[in-house]
C-alpha cells in the first residue's frame, strides 16, 4: 500500500494506515520495515529510524487508540478510558529532539521518541475544541482528517486518494445509465 499523509495531523495519518475499518480492513503496516517506511515518509519526522517488534507492537497500539479517539470526537461522544490511558502514557514517554535551520526543522530521535511526538500531537489536536475532525466521504475509506479549509468544505481524506474516484464513479454511472436509456429506447423502436 502507497501510505497517504493528507490527514493534517501525523496521529491521524498513522490512524489513516489502516483503510476500510469497518467493511473489509486493509493495513498498511504489516511489518516493522512498513513502520520505518511510513515515519520516513511523514513530514517531519525522522528520515531513519529502526523498528523493533515491541516497539512496533507499540505503534499499533497508539495508531487504534489514536483512531478511537478521534472517532470518538467525530460522533460527538466520550473519550474511551482504555484509548485515552495507551494515548496519555506514550505521551509522557521522552521527546524527540528538534533542530531550526535555513531548510526548516530537523527532528531526530529513536522510533519510541516519534511515537511519543505522535502521542502529543494527537493530544493536542483531540483536546482542541475547534479542531474539525470529519470522516472521509468516501463511505469505504474511514479515514478522518483535520479540515482546515475556509468554511470547513471539504469533503475527502484527498483528492487522490478519494475525491476524484467519487468523481470518476459517479461519472461512469451516469455514462452507464445514459448508454443503458439509448439501448431501451433502441430495442423500442
Ligand atoms: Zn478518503
């Protein structure tokens, strides 16, 4: 699986590794070398890091506790307390370290300081009142993104990723139902 970083927030975009939650789930971690792969890839984070199995195990752990939680603010209910414990405790653990230079911030740190900065973040973002946490439009998608466009429009994870296949869908359909009119009109006549 190509890993997708469109949710706005690294919490959210490891949430977002795990596809189709609740028809047929795709995951996109399958092994430690796909978390090295996915922390490589995300903004900001650091370019290396090592993935061993319990720290791995532990990645998980935060990706679905990070994934309920921001569902549960998407419903509008109470946090989990078993989501919130797992969230709160790799919070506290030590940070990464940050650098500024003319290229812009330089983090480095071990995988169990990232899950720590991702731990935070979701903190952050999940205490935030005003953050608009939604779920994709795409029904089977399920990933829930930070929309912070103006007037909160937006409707997908990502374009890619889901709004042009909507767009797509809906535009075969409707070349479908139009050949399928001509036809019955043609067998008619
Ligand atoms: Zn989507």
């Amino acid at each position: 699986m190509d890993f997708a970083y469109v949710s706005g927030d690294p919490a959210l975009d490891l949430a977002g590794t795990v596809v189709s939650r609740r028809d047929m789930p795709l995951d996109g971690l399958a092994t430690p070398s796909d978390l090295e792969r996915w922390v490589a890839g995300c903004d900001g984070l650091p370019a290396r890091v090592t993935a061993d199995p319990a720290t791995f195990e532990s990645a998980l752990s935060l990706r679905e506790a990070a994934y309920r939680l921001a569902l549960d603010r998407v419903l509008g209910r109470p946090f989990g307390p078993g989501s919130l414990k797992i969230v709160n405790d790799m919070a506290a653990g030590p940070a990464p370290s940050v650098r500024l230079s003319d290229a812009g911030l330089r983090m480095s740190g071990d995988l169990a300081a990232v899950l720590s900065h991702i731990a935070r973040s979701a903190v952050v973002l999940l205490a935030d009142p005003d953050a608009r946490l939604k779920e994709c439009g795409r029904a089977v998608c399920t990933r829930i993104y930070l929309d912070r466009s103006r007037g909160a429009r937006r409707t997908w994870c990502g374009m890619d990723e889901c709004g042009n296949r909507v767009k797509a869908a809906a535009y075969r359909a409707r070349r479908r139902a139009s050949s399928a009119g001509r036809a019955a009109h043609g067998s008619g006549a």
